[in-house]
C-alpha cells in the first residue's frame, strides 16, 4: 500500500509539472491574471502535497502505525483533488460556486499532515 504513495505522488508531481506548464504558456492572455494566479495557486498545493506523498511512501515503514500513514496518504490525495481540482475548475471556468468545496480541501490537507504527525510522535513513543 505505502509503495502506492510514491506512485501516486509522483503522478501526482508529473501532472502539476504539466499543469504548471500549460498554466504558464497556454493561459497567458487567455484567462485574466486574477485567475492565472488561483490557477498557480492549485498547480503549487498540488505539487506541494504530491511532494508530501512521495515522503509518505518513503517513511512509512519506519513509522509503523500503518493505519495512520495511510489515511494521512489518502487524505492528501482527497486534498489535491478537491482544492487544487476546484481551483482549476474556477479559473478556467469562473464557476465560482465550486469555491465552497475549495476549504475541504485544505482541512483534508491539514488533516493529512496532522494524522502524518500523530504517527511520527507514536513512533518516537514506542522506540
């Protein structure tokens, strides 16, 4: 399961490259720079957090606690998807009622690194 994180994290890595990419030469001009900015926006969380999957799958097997690191995983994963996902969908569409899902995504985030925490500190107990 943990080996799934790196792969996960580097797709997900592979794809913000490629966002990031498409955002910076093929949306120039053609979305106002407001929403070039909240498209930036989710292209960084999205490689921030893929960057934190990739240490997921890296670390989990000295952490033990594997219910905890694997939940934190799919919580990162969940927040990619919903607050970067929503963010691209607003700045290319300007559909703004998608912005009330945007904060799921950041409390899925914050969730994700508090339950990577809560392993690591569950560790350092039981070494």
């Amino acid at each position: 399961m943990m080996s799934k994180f790196i792969a996960y994290g580097a797709i997900y890595a592979l794809l913000g490259v490629a966002l990031g990419a498409f955002g910076a030469h093929g949306l120039e001009g053609k979305i106002t720079e407001r929403m070039l900015e909240v498209y930036e926006t989710g292209v960084r969380y999205q490689m921030y957090h893929a960057l934190g999957l990739l240490l997921i799958g890296a670390v989990a097997d000295r952490l033990g606690h594997t219910g905890l690191v694997a939940w934190a995983g799919r919580l990162l994963q969940a927040g990619i998807i919903i607050f970067s996902g929503s963010l691209y969908v607003l700045s290319l569409t300007g559909f703004t009622k998608l912005g009330i899902v945007t904060p799921l995504g950041g409390v899925a985030f914050i969730a994700g690194w508090g339950l990577l925490i809560a392993a690591a500190l569950k560790r350092g107990k039981t070494s």
